[in-house]
C-alpha cells in the first residue's frame, strides 16, 4: 500500500473514530493489550532480529538498551494500555461557556485532531504508547520508527491492528505504519 493510500485510510479511520464511544474505544484498547500478552513470544522473536541488527550495524548501546525488550517489557506494554482504558475520555469536554449576547452562546469544547503522524527512534514499546494514547483521544495514527526496530514494530502494529478489526465499529487503520524514510517526505506532502 503506498502513503496516499495509508493517509485515505487514517482519515476516513479518523472521521469513525470521532464518534466512537468510550465504551467501543476502551473494548478495542482492551483488545490491544491481550494481544499483546498472548503473542509475546512473536513480538520478542521479532525484537531478537532487531537486536542482532542493531548490533551489526554498530548501533550505540543506549539505543541498543531502549530497543530491548523482554516480558516484563511486553507486559508493561499491555499494562500501559490497560492504564489509558482508566482515563477520562478527553473527547467533547466543555472546556469554556462564553454568553456573546442574548441567545448567543459560544463553547469551547475538546475534539480529535484527525490523524496523527508519529515518528520515534528505537523503541518498539513507543507504538502500544502512542497508538493507544490516538485511539482514546479519536484520532488515527501513522506510525514511523527507526529502522533498527523495523521487525519489532512491524509485529506489534500487525497485532494491534488485528486486535482493533475484532471490535465491530473500530476502523482498523486507524492504526497504520509507513517504514521509510521516503514514506515519511511522501507523507508530508
């Protein structure tokens, strides 16, 4: 799929998400974070052709360090989404009541932005993080990670999106990742 598609897709995600219900968004989170527990051995597997990358290419060991993962790591992934179940939903919050004149009301109240472009370095755990925080808040989000987290990233997106298309109602590209960074200048565009 090239990026014009992927952006089609996150906006017309973007419109559905806008809408959802707290209750649908905290069911497809849910979701999120089972399939990441019950798939830990892929997303670890993956994380290991990472590491070997990284290692090969001389990567400096503090981005080594953040691109690790294990289950305790995998787990707090799963528990870091379950936390964003937990939050207010942020969506349309009255922030501000201002009478203009007789009749005239303006409210100032909290929407979705609409899609979301997320880029970040090596770590594989920054995907759950962000993509949940855009689920929760109604927005779409396209994902861009280094390169030395390709293989991690890539799992991790597949379950997340899997895990959206089990919850009727949830667009499951509103979850989408781009790899390249052509894609990235594609993107901007």
């Amino acid at each position: 799929m090239n990026v014009s598609e992927i952006a089609k897709n996150a906006n017309a995600s973007a419109l559905v998400l806008a809408h959802l219900s707290t209750d649908l968004k905290n069911q497809a989170l849910k979701e999120m974070a089972d399939a990441l527990e019950q798939n830990c051995d892929a997303i670890l597997s993956a994380n290991k052709k990472d590491l070997e990358f990284a290692e090969s290419e001389g990567i400096a060991k503090a981005l080594i360090a953040r691109l690790a993962l294990n289950e305790e790591k995998v787990r707090g992934m799963a528990k870091g989404i379950r936390s964003v179940v937990s939050l207010e939903d942020p969506v349309g919050k009255v922030k501000s009541v201002m009478e203009m004149d007789q009749d005239m009301v303006v409210e100032q109240v909290t929407c979705p932005i609409g899609v979301i472009g997320a880029i970040f370095e090596s770590r594989p755990d920054a995907v759950p993080q962000i993509s949940s925080l855009c689920l929760k808040s109604g927005n779409a989000v396209i994902l861009k990670g280094g390169r030395e987290a390709q293989n991690s990233n890539k799992v991790i997106v597949n379950l997340l999106v899997e895990a959206l298309s089990k919850v009727p109602g949830v667009p499951k590209s509103a979850v989408q990742m781009i790899e390249t960074r052509a894609e990235v200048a594609d993107m901007l565009e």
